[in-house]
C-alpha cells in the first residue's frame, strides 16, 4: 500500500478492477448452475472488495475482509464438499431436499452464509459496516459497491440454499447421508470458530470497538442484506432448470451464465491476435529462413558434386595444380610487398 499510494494512476486502477471483480463475480455467480463455480465467482467477488479497499488505503478493512471472508468462505467450501462427496453432483437442478437428510451440513451452510453477508452480526457484517462507515462521506459510490455486493451475494447464497436443501427430494438425493465424523467434525468446529469471529475480531481489530459505526449504517447493511434474502427466496426455483420465454431475459441470462461472454472476448482477440502472429512467423521461418539454409545447403551439395567431377584419380594432375597455387600464392605475396604498393 505504501508503493501504491506513491501512483494516482495505480490507484485508480486498482480501485477500477476492484469494483468490476466486485459487482460482476456477484453477478455472474447468480446465473452458475455449477455449485462450486457460484461460489467460486463469490470469492472473486469479496477479493474485489479487498482491492477497493486497499485502493481506497483502508487496510484494516482490508485485513477484516480477508479475515472474515476466508472463515466464512471456508465453511461454506465444506458443506458444499460434503455434498459433492454424498451425492456425487455438482449440478444445482439436480439437488434438493439435503435439509432433513444433512442437518449438520445444512446448518454448517447456514453459518458460514450468515457470516459472508450483512444479516447476522457475525464477521463480514462488521466489515460491511466498517467500510460504509469510512467511505460513506468521501467515497459514497465505494459504499454502494459494498452494499450492492451484500444484496447480491444474499441473493445468490439464498437461491442455492434453496436448490439445495430445500424442495423435493431428487434422484440424486434421495439416498444422501450424512458424511461421516471425518468431515463432519472439522465441518462443525469451523460452524463454532465462525460463530465467534466477532470476539476474535474486536480482539485485533486497533480501532476502539469493533462496532464503531452509526445505527444508521448498520441499518443500511442489514436492509441491504435481507433484501438480498428476500429477492433470492421469491426467484422461482424451476427457472433454474429452464431458459426465460422473454428474449431480454434470455440474453441476459446468457450474458452472466456464460461469465460476460469473457472466453469469447478473449479468443477473439488475445488468442487470435498470438494465432495470427505465430502463423505468421511460421510461415516467415519456413518461406525466408528455412528457404535460405536449404539453398545454402544445396548450394554445397551441388558444388561437391561439381567439385566430385574434376577429381581424375591422376597424381600427377594433383601435382600440377598444388605447384599452380604455389606460384599464384608466391606472386601475389611479392606484388604486396613490392616498394610502390607497400608505399
């Protein structure tokens, strides 16, 4: 942070490819049927958050986020490996029903959302406070980002638990036991170690009380939070599984499922302009440089069998040319030291 501080321009750059990190993996997390890329792109999503916040040289709230974020992040990985490893699926239209057949994963799930958004106070609900607190006066659309990141990331946390564990039961999970006390112990510690991340933050946290911010602003982070709660319980669970009838929501669908079309963009630039460039010098290396050496290659080889033509096996002609080459050699060395043309 001190080296960034030192450039505007970095600054702002940071802060630019923090937001967009911020607001499109939230986004794009909302359309993944694929339960670890929805959380995947959620990740993406709270380190954009970290990078505004040290762009915007803020770095305990930095510091709290990774904190706060990881732990919580954490938990959620592990009630989604356990369902990946007693289902053997990943696809979201393929679960549900898990709430009464894993209760501890569903409760582990639960925690570890919670602490990720601004609903419960529990860690990722003071960090969001924190920053709205700090960046509300001088950088209001930072805060936004930080409210607008809660909502969605709510959304997306309540849409997959719905998917989930609610619903009818489905073929996959209609046989779906508990995982056993090899990941079911770690699994509820880390549920425990989530529940006091307020304790352990007030303890590192340097600022006088952990929630140093206004009623207000607490408000603002809870509203944003249950809001996003409650857009992600009234999405009907089938369009999951199905495409919209209206075109605009189709495109927009495609738009977020198929991550802003990044792949595309790139293969069409990125990796066509490296295509055409190695094309391009391949064909210069087999047109100009390997047509060069195999000229001079063949050049030799046609000289030898020139040269090949002359040898008459006649010793005496051997003779003649070395004394030949004697004198030629001999001459030209007396016309270079001769007086006039040393002079």
């Amino acid at each position: 942070m001190p080296l960034l501080s030192l450039s505007p321009l970095a600054i702002n750059v940071l802060l630019v490819v923090g937001t967009i990190s911020a607001l499109a993996g939230a986004l794009v997390a909302l359309a993944q049927v694929d339960l670890k890329r929805t959380f995947s792109y959620s990740t993406t999503s709270y380190l954009g958050l970290v990078f505004v916040a040290i762009a915007l040289q803020q770095p305990g709230l930095a510091v709290l986020l990774l904190l706060a974020h990881g732990l919580a992040k954490a938990l959620l990985f592990m009630s989604v490996g356990s369902i990946i490893t007693t289902t053997n699926c990943q696809d979201l239209t393929e679960l549900g029903g898990l709430g009464t057949r894993m209760p501890a994963t569903c409760m582990a799930y639960l925690v570890g959302g919670a602490g990720l958004v601004g609903v419960l106070p529990l860690g990722c609900f003071w960090c969001f406070g924190l920053g709205v607190e700090a960046l509300w006066s001088d950088r209001p659309l930072a805060a936004a980002v930080l409210l607008f990141t809660n909502l969605l990331t709510a959304v997306n946390l309540t849409r997959v638990y719905r998917s989930v564990f609610l619903g009818p039961v489905l073929p996959k999970t209609r046989r779906a036991p508990e995982v056993n006390w090899l990941m079911a112990l770690p699994m509820v510690s880390l549920t425990v170690l989530v529940l006091l991340t307020p304790l352990l933050m007030q303890r590192i946290d340097p600022v006088p009380g952990i929630g140093s911010f206004s009623p207000a602003v607490a408000a603002a982070v809870l509203a944003s939070g249950l809001s996003g709660v409650g857009i992600g319980w009234a999405i009907p669970l089938e369009t999951f599984g199905s495409r919209p009838i209206q075109r605009p929501l189709c495109r927009i669908q495609d738009l977020l499922a198929f991550d802003f079309y990044t792949e595309r963009i790139y293969r069409a630039t990125i990796v066509a302009l490296v295509a055409g460039l190695a094309g391009w010098v391949n064909g210069f290396d087999r047109r100009v440089v390997n047509g060069l050496v195999n000229g001079i290659g063949n050049l030799s080889l046609q000289s030898a069998d020139n040269l090949k033509l002359s040898v008459s096996g006649q010793t005496q002609s051997y003779v003649l040319t070395v004394v030949l080459a004697i004198v030629v050699l001999l001459v030209g060395l007396s016309w270079l030291l001769a007086p006039g043309v040393v002079g």
